[in-house]
C-alpha cells in the first residue's frame, strides 16, 4: 500500500519503501521461528509476508523462460555513469574508455545515459542521431545524452525547477513509427552506507524528505509531459528510488516495467553495500511487446547499466 499513499499523509512511508522487501523477508524468519516455537505471534508475521506477496513480483523474479531477441527486435540501454568516475569518485582515463567499449559492444539501437563526459560521446560513431543535453555550459558537462541509430525528429528538456538533475525526450522514428523516449535522472537522495552513524537522525530525515518531495514533484512534471503525447512512450533513466515508491508508481502507471516482464533475479542496479537495490528502470507502453530484459555487473560506475529489447504492435 505504502507506494500509493499521498505524500501529505504518508511522507514518512516513502522511507520505508526503500526497505520493504527487507522488511517482508526478516518477516518470513520470524513465521518459522515461531512456528517452532509453537507461537501465536506467527500469524502476525504471516500477515505481514502475505502482504509482501503482492510486491516481491517487482522485487526477484524467476527466470523468464522466452528472453531470446530477434534481428527485428529493437534494444534499448540506460546507464548512469557516474562522470566516468567508477564506482567511487576518481578520475582515471580507463573508466570512460571501459564504458565507451561497453556500449559499443553492446550495440544497443537506442542509448540512454545520465552522467557522461561530453568529449566521450564524439566516440559513438554508430550513432549518427544525438540529442545532448548540457545543464552547465561553461563546463561542457553532459548530464543527459540520447543516441539513436534510427533518426530523432524532436528532442527536448523538461528543465527541472531548482535542481541539477533533469529529464530529457527524443522521438525517435523507426521504420514507419515513432516513439518517444524519455531519458531521466530524477533528484538524487544524497543517500550512502554510514551516513545513518554520521549524520544527525533529525537532520538526515530532513534532508532526505526534502529530496523525496522533489522527486515527486519532477514525477508528476514527466506524468503531465507525457500526457499529452500520443506517440507511444518509452520512459527509462535513474530514477533514484525503488520499485516500492510514490515515485516510481506515478510515473509508471500503466505501464509495463521491462524487470518485471522478461528480467531474473534481483535486477540490482546500484551498488549499495551488499544490498541489491534497483532504481534505474526501463518502461514502455503496453502498446510496445517487451521482447527481453537483461541487467549487468560491470563495476564501470556506482550504478549498473540496463538493457532491453522490443518490438511495436502493429
């Protein structure tokens, strides 16, 4: 239920969606627990995982048994890189020509990515379509590009108010149809292994909650932007909550979560210590057939890359 309460009412639930399938499984050892102890209190911790039922679809999934892409199949790949900085903050060289390598091996058709130098994306010479979005100019940083081997007829940014993260949109037409893909990077939470012991509890849950509330206003931004497209849409990106947030479910709506259609397993996308988070994502209409979904564990950046396949409905 926590991902669909309004955030007046239930702010401080948007918290606990980053741990729910954490909560449901210790849940699930106290139910033998105190089944061997011959206890009462196991229904209470039963109720608690057949709630979790509903929600552990989006959190492992066994393993689809038809992901196999065909040549008329068109792939689609997100990446936060991080700035070409690793999994941590450094500098060296051989990230950016690591990550270059892997996209170009990849081969995607359509590539999003958030967090890129923008002297690397002169290397994607299989993209002959870029939409590149630079949010500092004197630098020359590239948060957000779109490379696309199919043409891009549109392009543009929504420009989020009072903030360094963004979403951009391309369409992009393939053969006699075109969609919109939206790249986004929503408001980052700031959020690392330790902080609860250094920082402040009251000062840590404020700034978090003033991060999660921005989250959900540059959602509700995408959610109307895409309203009024009747392109069929894709939307994908760093979306820097889970699959059990306010966030995620507003944007998502109808649509059909790539993981959650043709992916296996956790479907970990940031490296958070040993727990296996999924925040980038990969969305389409349900007019669009999700052929596969495939997620990767190449330490390049303090994010994992995410790919999927598909074909348009005719």
């Amino acid at each position: 239920m926590a991902p669909y309460m309004t955030w007046e009412l239930f702010s401080f639930l948007s918290f606990l969606t980053l741990i729910v399938p954490y909560l449901v499984l210790i849940n699930i050892l106290f139910v033998v627990y105190w089944l061997i102890k011959k206890k009462k209190q196991f229904l209470l911790s039963f109720s608690i995982v057949l709630l979790g039922y509903f929600t552990q679809s989006t959190f492992f999934k066994t393993s689809s048994s038809n992901n196999e892409t065909e040549d008329l199949d068109i792939g689609i790949l997100t990446f936060n890189t991080h700035g070409s900085m690793g999994t941590k903050w450094s500098r060296e060289p051989v990230f950016a020509e690591d990550i270059t390598r892997f996209i170009a091996k990849e081969d995607s058709d359509i590539v999003c990515i958030q967090e890129f130098d923008y002297k690397k994306v002169k290397d994607f010479k299989r993209y002959p379509y870029k939409y590149v979005n630079y949010i500092f100019p004197n630098q020359k940083y590239v948060v957000q590009s779109i490379l696309s081997k199919y043409p891009i007829i549109e392009k543009g940014s929504l420009d989020f108010p009072d903030s360094r993260n963004n979403a951009i949109y391309a369409d992009i037409l393939i053969k006699k149809d075109t969609v919109r893909v939206y790249n986004l990077h929503l408001q980052s939470l700031r959020f690392r292994a330790g902080m609860i012991k250094r920082e402040e509890p009251q000062r840590l849950f404020k700034r978090l909650n003033g991060s999660l509330q921005k989250q959900l206003e540059q959602a509700e931004l995408v959610k109307e932007h895409g309203n009024n497209v009747d392109y069929k849409k894709i939307i994908c990106g760093d979306f820097n909550n889970t699959q059990f947030s306010n966030v995620y479910n507003s944007i998502k709506g109808e649509m059909n979560d790539s993981f959650q259609e043709k992916g296996s397993g956790f479907g970990n996308t940031y490296n958070f210590r040993f727990l296996p988070f999924r925040i980038d994502f990969i969305l389409m209409d349900k007019e669009i057939e999700i052929t596969s979904h495939k997620n990767f564990n190449i330490q390049l950046s303090d994010h994992e890359p995410v790919m999927a396949s598909f074909r348009l409905k005719e």
